[in-house]
C-alpha cells in the first residue's frame, strides 16, 4: 500500500500493523514541503511541516537526513485537523542510524533511578551508537539555551540488559524535584522513545562526562 493510500485510511482504523505500514511507505516515498523552514510546533519544538500527494517529489530518505542533522522533527499531513503523524528528533535521527523509527523496551522509566545498596552498577560514557556526536551537539545546543553550559552524563546499568542515560542534577544546576519529570521530559524529545532518561546526582556514582 502506498503512502498516499495509507494516509486516507480513517484514525479509528488505524492500528499497529498501520503504523508499521507507514512508516514503511515514508521511508521509501516523498513528500511535499509546506515550508522550507522549521515551524514551532504547539509543543514548543521545532518541526518541518510535509504533505503527502502524487505530486510530492522529496524523498523522504533526504529530508529525514536533512532534519537528523538540524534537530528538529517531522509533522506530516498538519493540514488536517489531526496530523497523520508527528516525528520527534529522537525518532529521526533512531531512523537514520538504524533505520527504524521506533524500538520497543521492556520498560523505559523517566524520573528517578533507585540503586539498592550491593547491587552493581555498570556504568560509563555512551558509545558513537547509542548516542552519535551530532546528536550530542544538538543536545548541547538545547542546554545553552536554557543556561546550562556543561551537562555530564552517564551510561548505567544495574543488569546490562536495560541502560539509562543519566544527566547529572548538580551539572544542570541542580533544579528542585517538582522540575525534574519536566525536564526529563524536555530531554527526550530529542531521543529514542525507547531510551530511559534519569536525573540523579553524582554523589556516590562513577564519573560522568562532558555532554
């Protein structure tokens, strides 16, 4: 089925097997820019706005490329009264390195890590794969613009098989608890909607590391 078939089936009968089908057909067909800009979203983030239609000739595979590199995401379809989907930067870039939009996790917490006392911690800086250095530069430029000038960070796992990418609180000045679920929020935007993100202090954990 094509993009431009599968943007027509009605939202009640969309499901999993849709989604799996869209996102399919984008990574394979073209789009049409409504802007050549990015747009602030109602979310506050930036997004490239794009149309499905027969006449559409932007490969999606570029403009994805193009956005990986910008930090911003993808709303496709905005002219309806609900879009036919919204992309995050998290999302695009996840597609440009392993082509996929979207992984599945056991169970991604955002907000608070508890370690339980004895229990190992396999911990240290993320790797070019799971968080690539243009992603990083894009991560740091949101920080700047909030004031903050060196975020740390650090990889951990207490079993190896579930990671969190945890932002030092002291680095990002130390925000009271009632912010840290917003801005955990915040972070994730520009990640994959599978990564787990932790603000936790330093105190007692091996050494973070410059964002």
């Amino acid at each position: 089925m094509t993009l431009t078939d599968l943007v027509k089936i009605p939202d009640e009968k969309r499901d999993h097997q849709w989604e799996i089908d869209f996102f399919m057909a984008i990574s394979k067909g073209s789009l049409r820019l409504i802007n050549d800009a990015p747009q602030t979203g109602p979310d506050g983030w930036p997004y490239l706005l794009a149309e499905t239609s027969l006449e559409a000739s932007e490969p999606a595979q570029q403009v994805m490329q193009w956005l990986a590199m910008k930090g911003v995401g993808l709303v496709v379809n905005p002219q309806k009264e609900y879009p036919d989907y919204v992309f995050t930067y998290g999302m695009i870039w996840n597609f440009r390195e392993t082509g996929l939009f979207y992984q599945t996790a056991e169970a991604a917490p955002v907000g608070a890590l508890q370690i339980n006392e004895g229990q190992a911690l396999h911990a240290g800086p993320p790797t070019p794969q799971y968080l690539p250095q243009y992603v990083r530069n894009i991560l740091k430029e949101f920080f700047r613009d909030q004031a903050v000038l060196r975020p740390r960070i650090l990889v951990m796992s207490t079993d190896r098989k579930h990671y969190d990418l945890a932002f030092s609180l002291e680095s990002l000045g130390n925000p009271p608890e009632k912010e840290h679920q917003g801005i955990a929020e915040a972070i994730s935007w520009f990640l994959p909607p599978h990564y787990s993100i932790v603000l936790v202090s330093e105190k007692g954990l091996p050494e973070f590391v410059d964002l």
